[in-house]
C-alpha cells in the first residue's frame, strides 16, 4: 500500500514539473549572445553585408558577436610560450553603431591577463555561430559560409578618454559584469588590430587592413 501511494506521488510530481523542464531545454537563452540572440531584436538585425566587401563583413561580424576566444602565449610554467586560449565576452559599442574596437573586462586573477603582462601579442576569433544565422541557414561553424573573422594584434588597458566607452558598451550588452567582485580589480582593455583575416566564403581567407576596417561607415 506503502508502495503504490509513493509512486502515485511520484508520478504526480512528474506530470506537475514536465512542462517546466521541457519549457527550460526548449526556450532560447536569456541575454545577449542565447539561442534567440538574447536582446538584439532579430528583425532589426541587418542582412550579412556582400562577400566582395571583407571589411564590412568584419566590421559587421565583430558589432554581432558578444564573445570571441583570444589566444595568447602562455606565461604558466608548464606549458611556457605555448598557446592558450580562452573565452571572453566582448563588444564594440551599441548594435549597429560599434566602433570596430573590441574591447573586453580584464582581471589580474584570470589567465589570460597574466599572459598578457608578460607578452600583450594576441590573435582574437569571432563567429556568427554564436547567433542564429549560422543555424538557420544549416552551415556546420567550422564552415566558411559562417562567417567568422580572426585578428591579431596587441592586448592593453584602455586610457581615461576611453573608459566611459569602453564601460558603457561592456555594461550595455553585459550587465552582469556590473555585478562581479570589485576585490578581483577588474579593468577595461582592448585589442589594437594590426592584421584582419575574413572568412565567408571557400577559397581561403581575405586579408582586411585595419585602414579599410575602420573606415567603414554604417548607414
């Protein structure tokens, strides 16, 4: 008798928490950079710019993205000059209005930036995996016609004219960070671009220089 009122309690519980569960694995991520692509409004999101114009096609994939992997030399000593990446969120001013600079939220404590102390040379990759337009069009992310760029270049702090910036376009698409620890020192950096490689299409990457990159306009 014991048993069956248990597994009638049982099976209570799993008609009362199915919809629950099943509302969690299918509905998008909240915040930028989910499923949905969190706040960026998805009809508002301008169509992948002509794969004959590379520097728009970056300019344009670095405002989409939210997080890219950097890659820096490693300053651990067991694997000492060695490569070590990580991911990091990112942005580059409001959608649809960045300036091309991708800037990040740095602590002494991570890896990364004790690598960077040591050597500031680093190579940064971002993709439209991370959105919805990868998935929609059936394109695996290792794919060209997912389109990703990747930069290299040197990793430093931001000076004072910068910082409102830098903060204000962080804390826009990532206001978690606003809450993070203050005794972890954290502070505003950002990747100074010396070379561009653009990948959207089979046939090899398109060198961009940094003068063609910003010297895109958005209308």
């Amino acid at each position: 008798m014991a048993a069956r009122a248990r597994g009638s309690v049982r099976a209570l519980l799993a008609a009362l928490l199915a919809p629950a569960l099943l509302s969690l694995l299918v509905s998008p991520a909240r915040g930028r950079g989910g499923r949905g692509h969190g706040d960026w409004d998805p009809v508002r999101v301008p169509p992948l710019p002509p794969r004959e114009d590379a520097a728009r096609v970056a300019r344009f994939v670095t405002n989409l993205c939210d997080w890219g992997v950097l890659a820096t030399v490693s300053s651990l000593e067991a694997v000492r000059g060695q490569p070590f990446a990580d991911v990091l969120s990112l942005s580059d001013g409001p959608p649809g209005a960045g300036s091309g600079e991708p800037y990040f939220y740095l602590s002494p404590l991570q890896l990364t930036a004790n690598n960077l102390q040591e050597n500031p040379h680093a190579t940064l990759t971002m993709s439209l995996a991370q959105t919805d337009f990868c998935r929609k069009h059936g394109f695996d992310p290792q794919s060209p016609l997912c389109a990703h760029i990747i930069m290299s270049g040197t990793v430093t702090k931001v000076n004072e004219t910068e910082t409102d910036f830098a903060k204000n376009s962080l804390f826009t698409r990532h206001p978690e960070m606003k809450t993070w620890p203050s005794s972890h020192n954290w502070f505003f950096a950002k990747l100074n671009i010396t070379n561009i490689w653009v990948l959207d299409f089979f046939g090899g990457p398109k060198i961009v220089t940094p003068e063609e990159y910003y010297n895109v306009t958005f209308q």
